[in-house]
C-alpha cells in the first residue's frame, strides 16, 4: 500500500501518461486526416516522443520517463492494429473518467526489485509496502512491473518476468483428454457430460447491483455523496469479478492436473455478448477468462489445449 506521497506521485503518473498519449495520437491523428489519400506513408509516420512535451509541459519531468515512453508505445500498438484490421477502429483518446488508471515501467539495472515479502522497490517511488501474492522463481528476472488502480481505490502492481524454466511435455500422444462445449447456464458441457454448476455470481447480485445504481443516477453530479455511491457500486462489481476470478482459477486448476489435453469450443464471445438473449450470461460466466487461464496453466505443464479456428454460434 502505497503511502500518502507514493499515493500522489502515482496518480500524478496516470494522468501524465493519459496527456502524453493524447498528445501523441492528436498529432498522428492530424497527420493521418491530412494525408489519407498516401496510406502507406502515413503506417510509416513515427508517434512523436514524449521527450518533445517535456519543455512546453516541465511537470512531465516529475514523473517516471519510461512510464511515458511505454505510452508511446501503446499508442505504436493500437496504431498497426488498426492498420492491420480497420473494423477495430481508429485509436481513440484516454478519458481521466472511464478508462483504466495504469501505468507500465521497466526494471534497468535493478530499479525494479523485491526487496522483500513485504517491499517492492519501483522508480521514482522507491520502496513500496505490498502484499506478495506469490514468491517469484529463483531463477526470475523482473522486466517490467505494471501499476494500476481499482475503481473502488485499491492499488495493484503486476511483474513480468523472465526465467531459464524449461518445460517438459508430459507425453508424446495425449492419455487423458477432454472436451468443453460453451454453455450460456452453466459455462460449459465437458464430453462426459458433466457441467461446471457456475454459480452466476452477477445474477445474484444484480438485485443489489440495479438498487445501488438507482441511488447513483439520483446523486448530483460532482457531489461527494454522488461519489461515495459510486464507490458502493463499484464495490460490488469488484467483488463480483472477483469471485468469478477465485472460481474459474480453482476450476482450472482442477481441469489441468486431472487431464493431459484439453479440447474446448472456440467462439466468438464479444460478438455473441452484443446479443440482446445472451449478453448477460456471456458477460457473467467467464468462458473466455476460462480458456485463458486453461491455456497458461496447462502450458506450465507441458500439457496441450487444442483451439480450433475462430466460429459463430448459429
């Protein structure tokens, strides 16, 4: 948990971050109405640095320089997506109210480390008091950690490392295996016709959800009662992610030691959550979470999941 200063420097990172990127893309964005005639030449047009704010805009210099140059290069990312398929859209401007509150630096020469179960360092911070959810490997080096806040407050920091693990695959041919059909009620049918009994966490709390959100909407805007019930809904939609979370690893988990290969349905989950019958169910039991987390835990012992190409549900 960070302390009150940490606290401030960390939220003066995201908002710098978000500036950077809007800057950046205003510009692009500019160019690219400009010049959409020459295609080719504007996928090669570089995103201006965050360094050439730095003299109009001094504040940015208080912050985490490779905060903003992670910045640069998410805006990088988004720009050859949408190059590479134009249905996913233009890049769009990072608003202070909706978007995620994030920020991504790199560990150079140990700027990055545990100190230990209890302390994290991070640049510009420097030691940080966190809870450890679990110990990293002997052999990990830290290459990037992740910053990010809830919106109910919490703060949370995510470490990408790089280890020498080799993994073994368990067996040349597959001796158990297993099958996943989507299943809007109950999340799946395996091939031996056992369903995973979801418990709908969102229908449960939708009750108390629709009540708080009522309150919400009569709240004035800009008030602090308005944000203390915002806090309260945001409060139970976190509590809802988080059992469903808790859920799908535990079932997994129990998938991945039980069976050598998994087979499982691969559909196209956001097209069928635009659906006015299974939005809800698609939205509240986790398929696509599920064959996430299958993938990587099935991974780390060198077991198989098959994904067949991409379908639509008719």
């Amino acid at each position: 948990m960070p302390n009150t200063e940490q606290e401030l420097l960390i939220k003066k990172t995201f908002g710098c971050v978000r500036f950077v990127y809007n800057q950046m893309l205003a510009e692009r964005k500019e160019q690219y109405e400009k010049n959409q005639e020459a295609k080719e030449a504007i996928k090669k047009l570089k995103t201006p640095t965050p360094a050439k704010y730095k003299k109009e805009y001094p504040w940015l210099k208080e912050v985490d320089s490779l905060a903003l140059a992670n910045a640069q290069l998410n805006l990088n990312t988004a720009y050859r997506n949408f190059f590479r398929d134009k249905k996913i859209g233009f890049p769009k401007f990072k608003s202070k109210r909706h978007d995620k509150k994030s920020y991504t630096t790199n560990n150079q020469r140990g700027t990055i480390r545990l100190i230990d179960a209890k302390t994290i360092r991070l640049p510009k911070l420097k030691n940080v008091r966190i809870k450890l959810h679990r110990q990293l490997p002997n052999d990990a080096f830290i290459k990037s950690a992740t910053i990010s806040q809830t919106p109910t407050g919490k703060y949370y920091i995510s470490i990408l490392i790089e280890n020498d693990a080799k993994i073994t695959p368990k067996t040349a041919k597959p001796e158990t295996t297993l099958g996943l059909d989507y299943s809007s009620k109950s999340l799946y049918i395996d091939s031996e016709g056992n369903s995973a009994q979801y418990p709908r966490y969102y229908r449960q709390a939708e009750a108390k959800l629709k009540k708080a959100q009522r309150k919400l909407s009569k709240r004035k805007k800009g008030s602090k009662n308005r944000e203390k019930q915002r806090q309260k809904v945001a409060k139970i939609h976190e509590k809802v992610a988080n059992q469903r979370k808790e859920f799908l690893h535990k079932l997994s988990r129990q998938i991945t030691n039980a069976y050598d290969a998994i087979a499982i349905e691969n559909l196209n989950m956001r097209g069928m959550a635009q659906g006015l019958k299974l939005a809800k169910s698609t939205n509240g039991n986790g398929f696509g979470m599920l064959k996430t987390f299958l993938a990587y835990k099935l991974a780390e012992q060198g077991k198989k999941l098959d994904l067949p190409p991409l379908r639509k549900r008719t």
